[in-house]
C-alpha cells in the first residue's frame, strides 16, 4: 500500500498560432519565402529570381513616378454583344471580376511619367479574366496610342494576357486591328512605343500590339506566344525545345530586344526613351 499519491503534472503545449498569408510558396523554384521578403524584393523570388505576376497598380508603382499616374476612362467597360454564357453570364461574371480585382477591365490606361518624362502609359492586369482583350480592353489600348499621338510623347504598353475574349467572339478579334492601326500612325509620327512583355502574353495580343514595339522588352522567364507549348506540341506531333517559348528562348532567336528584370524596368525604359526620343522631339 502505498503511502503517499505522486500526481503528475501535464504541462499544456503552448502553441503558437502563425497568421495567414505570411509565407508564399515560389511557383518556380518551390521554396517557401517570407512574404515581406518578397514584396520587398518588388515581388520577385529571392532564391531564383522568378518574377511573380502583379496587379496593374503594382505595376504602375514599379514603373511610374510616385503619384504621377492619372487614370482615363477607369469606368469604361465592355457590352455583352452575344449574350454569351458559360457556366455563367458574361455580364455576371464580368461584375465578379470587378469585385474581386477593383478595376473595371483587364487594361487601365492614362498619363504618367517616367523619371519626370511624361509618356502614355497602359497596362494590362492578368488577374482580370485573365488580361483577356474584349472591345474594352482594345478601346483603351488604342486611346493610350492616340493620347500618345496628341501629345506627341512615348507610348509604353505593358502586356499580360492569355489573348483576345472569346465571350466577345468576332468583336474582341477586331480590337487586334483597331489597336494595330493606331500603333501604326505612332510610326509615321516618328513617336516611340515600348512594349514591355510580362508572363503570360498569348494569344491576340501577342498577334497584335505587344510585338510592335519599336524595342520590346520582357521580364526573365515570361511565357510569350501565340498558343499554348502542349496545343504546339499536338499540332506538329514533336517534342518542343527545352524553355521553348520563355522569354531568354525568343531573345536569342530574335524575336525581342532584351530580357530586363523588374528592378531595373523603370530605368531601362527611361534611357530607351532619352536615347531614341529626346525632348527636343516631342514638341
């Protein structure tokens, strides 16, 4: 029998509750990074430098002068010409899309500047369906090239898109001709347009307005191209070249300028401007 009683003690775990949204996984690389580490980093990988794809307003802050952004047109948004709908409404599922990214299309255009050079600036938000083109999408890309025309200052495109708006069937496929055609009197006027490629940049618009550029840019390891690697791949029945369609594959076969880091966008584009568009031409 035993003449006393031993209790144990159980300590209770202390568990620290680690908030949400703290740590992102890279989509290259698969490391798992700080959040603010990247944010810091102007939303690239610090491990292997993959560029994560950005919002239009983080774009604008990366590449503009602080506040120097004027919006036009932010309240112009496409019709519902076919009446289309899929799993859904097109016109519901247009307002789902405004909700959830805060813009009213895939594209926000307006003045900006540029280490204090003043250029017309678009940009094309992925996030929005996709950064597909419908007939808004190409109305603001062909009044950003005829601000540009007025003004008589640079234009600079930033493209991010999986291609024209197949909700808007033969109306979005026109907007490819409507933006190309304004792009072309920049080129009779002598006035300068940079087209700055992101991932992904497919379908219409790579067939349009972002391979016009007198000098065309593209982040490090974008996607660029008309269709898809696997629809290539089904097609001709043969296995593609390794990074076949990144952005290092088509600037070594020629078919863009120069591959820039997020870094060093803004400065890359200020001494392209002053190089082949000096002040003295703008007037």
């Amino acid at each position: 029998m035993a003449w006393f009683k031993k209790t144990r003690e159980v300590k209770a775990e202390k568990r620290v509750k680690i908030p949400e949204g703290l740590w992102i996984k890279c989509d290259n690389c698969k490391e798992i990074i700080y959040k603010k580490e990247i944010e810091k980093n102007l939303q690239v990988c610090p491990k292997c430098n993959y560029h994560f794809r950005i919002s239009a307003a983080e774009r604008i802050n990366f590449i503009a002068d602080e506040g120097s952004f004027v919006e036009t047109d932010a309240e112009l948004s496409t019709t519902d010409p076919l009446n289309f709908e899929d799993t859904m409404p097109y016109m519901e599922r247009l307002k789902e899309n405004k909700k959830r990214t805060g813009i009213s299309e895939a594209a926000i255009y307006g003045d900006a500047t540029i280490n204090e050079r003043l250029v017309a600036l678009a940009i094309m938000d992925f996030s929005f369906m996709g950064g597909s083109m419908g007939s808004a999408v190409g109305e603001k890309i062909t009044c950003a090239a005829e601000r540009a025309l007025e003004n008589r200052v640079p234009l600079i495109i930033v493209s991010s898109s999986g291609g024209a708006r197949m909700q808007e069937g033969m109306f979005s496929l026109m907007q490819m001709a409507k933006a190309s055609s304004a792009i072309a009197k920049l080129k009779e006027a002598g006035i300068l347009y940079i087209a700055v490629l992101a991932d992904p940049t497919f379908g219409g618009v790579t067939a349009s307005f972002a391979m016009l550029g007198d000098i065309i840019i593209a982040e490090p390891k974008s996607l660029i191209g008309f269709a898809g690697p696997r629809v290539i791949e089904q097609t001709i029945k043969q296995q593609l070249p390794e990074n076949f369609q990144r952005a290092e594959f088509l600037l070594e076969h020629g078919m863009i300028d120069i591959v820039v880091e997020r870094k060093e966008l803004k400065n890359t584009v200020y001494k392209l401007i002053q190089h082949f568009m000096p002040l003295s031409q703008e007037s």
